[in-house]
C-alpha cells in the first residue's frame, strides 16, 4: 500500500488485454464510457468511507495493484478526507467523480462495483443499498452493527444473487488456514477439544473530555452517522473527534473484539468447522487500567459453545505488565487462532506464522505462507467471472462471525460488576471459561488493576436460539434484557432506516 508509483498506475492502462479476457466469461464492464487511458473491460470500482482502510483500497485500484478494474469514483462524508483522497489520485493520473452523499454515488451509471470501508454502523445499509441499486459489493468487516441488520444485508445479498458479494474478512483466502483445516480433518490429530481466538493488540486511553465536542466544519455530520442515534461525539484523542476511536463506543463499533478479533473469531469458528450461531454465550471483562471516554471493554473473555467444541475469544488491550508496550503471547503468538485437538494443536498467527504442533508443543509441520492479501483481487476475479462462487468471502460467514461478535459484547453489556470471587464461582463449573477468567486475573495482576476499585463485570450465561438468531431461556427478564440490546436489533433512523429483507424475525 505504500509503494505507490505513477510507473504503478502506468501499468493500469496495460491491463486491457486481461481484463477483456475475463470480460468474456460474462457481461463486459466500462463500456459507457471508458476513463481515458483505461481500457475497456475493467470493472469500475467507487470506494465509500476513504480515510484510513479505504485509502487502503482505492489505492490497490488506482496503482493497478488489482488487475482487471479500475477506481472512477470515491466518496467520504468528510470533506477534508475527500479532497485529501481526490489529490492523492490526481497526483498518480487518476480521474475520480467525488461525492460525499453515498446515495448520489449509487445513482451513477458510471459504476459497477462498490466498496465499502465506512464505519460499522453503516455497513449493512449501505451493502443492501448497493445491492438495490445493482452494484457488486465488497463490505468491509464486520458485516454490521447489529445482528438484525446483518441478517438483512445476508438476505438482500440472496435476493440480488445476480450479483457478486464480498465480506472483507480476508482470511478467507489465505492458504496457510486452508491447508491447516485440511490437516484438522485429517484427523491425524485427532478430535477438537477447543478452539481459542486472542487478540493481544496494544489500545491505549483515548484520553478524557469534559463533554460534548465540535463537530469539525468538513464533516456532515448527519450523513456521518446515518443509522446510528445522532448524538454529538464525546471523543477527542489523537484521532480528534469522528474518525477510528467511534470503535470504542457502542452507537458505532463492539470494542476490539468487533474491530481486529473479528477476523481471529471468524478463522477460529471456521477452523473448527462451527456453521452458524453456538448454542451459548457467556463474557466477562472490563473496561480497566485507565479512564476515559470510550465505553467498550478493553478487556473481555467471551466463551461461545458449539455443540462440537468450545470457542473461547479473549481480548487484551492492556501490555504483558504495567508500563510495558509488549503484548502477552498465547503459545505461538499474540493476535492468533489455536485449535486445540487430542494428540496436538493447531496455531495459525496473524503475523502470518502457522503451523501444526505436537501434545508438548513442538513444530511438526510449517504451514504455507498468509495468501490473505489476495483477497480484494479475488473480488474483482468472482465480479469478472460474475460468479459468486469464485468469491471466498461469503457474506453469510462474515455474519455469523460478526454475531458472534455482538453475541459477545451483548453478555457482557447485560452483565453486572462482581468481586473476582463471585467471578471465580460462577464460571467454575466450565472449564474453558474458568482457565481463561484464571489467566485474565494474573494479566490484570500484572497490569496492577486494582479490583476492588475497578471490579470485572460478569455477563449472564445466555442460550441462543440459532435459527431465530435471538435470544432464548427461562430466564425471561435477562433474556429480555439482552434481546432488547441495540446490538442485536437497530432498525436506524429518519432516511437512514434498514429495510426489512429478510424473514420477519421478533424480539
Ligand atoms: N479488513 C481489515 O483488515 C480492516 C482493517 C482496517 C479497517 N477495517 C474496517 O474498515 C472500516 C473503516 O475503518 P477506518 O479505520 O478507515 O475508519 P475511519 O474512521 O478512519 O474512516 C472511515 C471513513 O468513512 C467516512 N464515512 C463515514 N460515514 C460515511 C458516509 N455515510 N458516507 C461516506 N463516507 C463516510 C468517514 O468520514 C471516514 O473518512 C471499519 O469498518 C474497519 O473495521 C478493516
């Protein structure tokens, strides 16, 4: 991403004779009107929400990084970021039609496919919109806010199945994780005794403000915050009021585990081979080591049961010890997925290190290197091909993984401090969720958490109704409580509502 060369976009205009290849498998793209200097047959991309990530991506299609399309538009609610991103491209020879009212690019017959790198809460509306308006989509993960929303964007996604959908969970064409369900399956391990996701990546304060802030004069603000309540930012850390740090407020993100665990929950539920959603969730954790604006746990443990096996996902914000910017490391690394199994286990790293390992931990066998930078050219390749089953990122996984997510944060959000006692004795009976709550303890220790001041919240043990994708149990004022969570259910607001796609599912 930042070699960034105009001899890069050069070679753009020397794609032609690929991309008219792959045009031949279905409908030929960038007849309108070809971009001068582009060739005809490229898929004609607009990248929405261009600040950090989507710079990312709009970048890939201007230096011809992704082959076979090519950028003809951008829009970001920020003009200041859209003007930055409109130079950028100019600098390299790119010509871009610029918006900053989404739906206004969507009208545009100039454009084929859409890709979307907005903040969370818009993600599924803007997915369904893209859809109705008869794009091809790449979505950023996770695939929403809200579960309900989410189900939605899946069945707009089958309902406009003549076009191509893919979620940005790029794991999903990596080879190592390939090759290593493969070597699972096998069974020369033997059977799965667990699954556990970390996501030791280091989060510092995002520092204290006395109240509401200023919204800066470039941004729509409206616009900015779309399905979500509108309420002024109370943020204003190194990343100023609007962009990134709305990850750690429950109106727009989940906290880590919806920002980078999401892809370690989604390569751990694919590993051990979990369709859908567990039959359980239970999460504790808290929000510890310093004070300040953002409201999701920096640190949370969240135990989901499959019928298979377990899958235990744990966040850490906070350093190995007090002062120390390293992160703790689960057996290979920090931020990795391992599948526990009878005779060995599985760890596969997102540093890109993977492989299988005997009962005491020794290497038995390196896996193939991370592919998972393939995954944005392997939209383009599905679009080409107008096949959805070229595309490795199925919106539906991308789903159920995002609800594990919610799942997680929503225990968590109807749960309740308690002293480490009280913890230690209701998660006792499960051995998963006692291992990890004894190990998050001796984390917290070392970061000198004062319990007693900061005590861990303890969210309740709740069962999940799989295919009405809510809530269920006898416990009717929790389960109440829980289903009634925004992050399960946000139909949005004013011109920003979710239509209803799918299944009419109640709460
Ligand atoms: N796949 C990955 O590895 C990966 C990595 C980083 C980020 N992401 C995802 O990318 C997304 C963006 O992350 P970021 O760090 O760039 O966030 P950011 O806050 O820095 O940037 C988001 C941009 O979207 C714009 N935006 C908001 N609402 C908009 C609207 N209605 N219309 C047009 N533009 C709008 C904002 O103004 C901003 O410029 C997140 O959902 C994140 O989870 C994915």
């Amino acid at each position: 991403m930042n070699n960034w060369s105009r001899k890069d976009f050069l070679k753009t205009s020397l794609l032609g004779g690929s991309a008219a290849l792959f045009a031949g498998h279905g409908r030929l793209y960038g007849q309108t009107s070809p971009a001068a200097g582009s060739a005809n047959g490229d898929v004609r991309v607009g990248c929405v929400g261009i600040n950090a990530q989507g710079a990312g991506h709009m970048r890939d299609y201007v230096t011809g990084k992704i082959k076979g399309a090519r950028l003809v538009a951008i829009c970001d609610a920020d003009e200041a970021v859209l003007n930055r991103r409109k130079a950028d491209c100019e600098k390299e020879g790119g010509k871009v039609a610029t918006y900053r009212d989404y739906r206004k690019m969507l009208e545009s017959k100039e454009i084929d496919a859409i890709v979307i790198a907005t903040p969370n809460h818009w993600h599924s509306l803007m997915t369904i919109w893209a859809l109705q308006a008869g794009k091809d989509v790449y979505v950023e993960k996770p695939l929403s806010h809200n579960i309900w929303e989410g189900r939605q964007a899946v069945e707009a996604a089958k309902k406009y199945s003549k076009q191509i959908v893919q979620a940005g969970t790029q794991n999903r064409s990596s080879q190592d994780i390939k090759e290593a369900i493969a070597y699972i399956k096998s069974g020369k391990l033997g059977a799965i005794k667990w699954v556990r996701g970390t996501c030791y990546k280091p989060r510092d304060s995002i520092g204290l403000t006395t109240g509401p802030q200023a919204v800066p004069g470039t941004v729509d603000y409206d616009l900015w915050t779309g399905p979500a309540d509108l309420t002024p930012p109370r943020r204003n850390g190194g990343k100023g009021p609007i962009h990134y740090d709305w990850h750690w407020f429950w109106n727009y993100g989940g906290g880590d585990i919806s920002n980078q665990g999401i892809h370690q929950v989604d390569v751990a539920r694919w590993m051990l081979g979990a369709e859908g959603m567990p039959t359980s969730v239970q999460s504790f954790g808290g929000r510890v080591g310093y004070r300040d604006d953002a409201e999701t746990p920096n640190t949370l443990v969240s135990v989901f049961n499959y019928a298979k096996a377990p899958l235990i996902f744990e966040v850490r914000g906070l350093g190995r010890k007090k002062g120390m910017k390293a992160m703790d490391v689960y057996r290979t690394s920090s931020i990795s997925v391992t599948v526990q199994c009878e005779g060995g286990y599985v760890a596969v790293s997102e540093a890109g290190t993977a492989g299988i390992y005997d009962a005491d931990g020794k290497v038995m066998q390196k896996l193939a290197a991370n592919t998972n930078g393939s995954h944005r050219q392997n939209f383009i390749n599905a679009v080409q091909a107008r096949k959805q089953s070229v595309a490795n990122g199925l919106i539906e996984n991308c789903h159920y993984s995002t609800a594990l997510c919610h799942l997680g944060n929503i225990s968590y959000r109807v749960g309740a401090e308690k002293s480490n006692a009280a913890i230690a004795d209701a998660v006792k009976s499960s051995e998963a969720s006692k291992e990890a709550y004894g190990r998050m303890v001796e984390h917290l220790s070392a970061n000198e958490v004062d319990f007693a001041k900061t005590p861990a919240m303890l969210g309740p043990l709740l069962k999940i109704d799989g295919a009405k994708e809510l809530f269920t149990g006898s416990e009717k004022e929790i389960v109440a409580a829980a289903n009634k969570s925004p992050l399960m259910k946000r139909e949005g607001r004013g011109a920003f509502k979710v239509p209803q796609i799918g299944p009419k599912v109640v709460a």
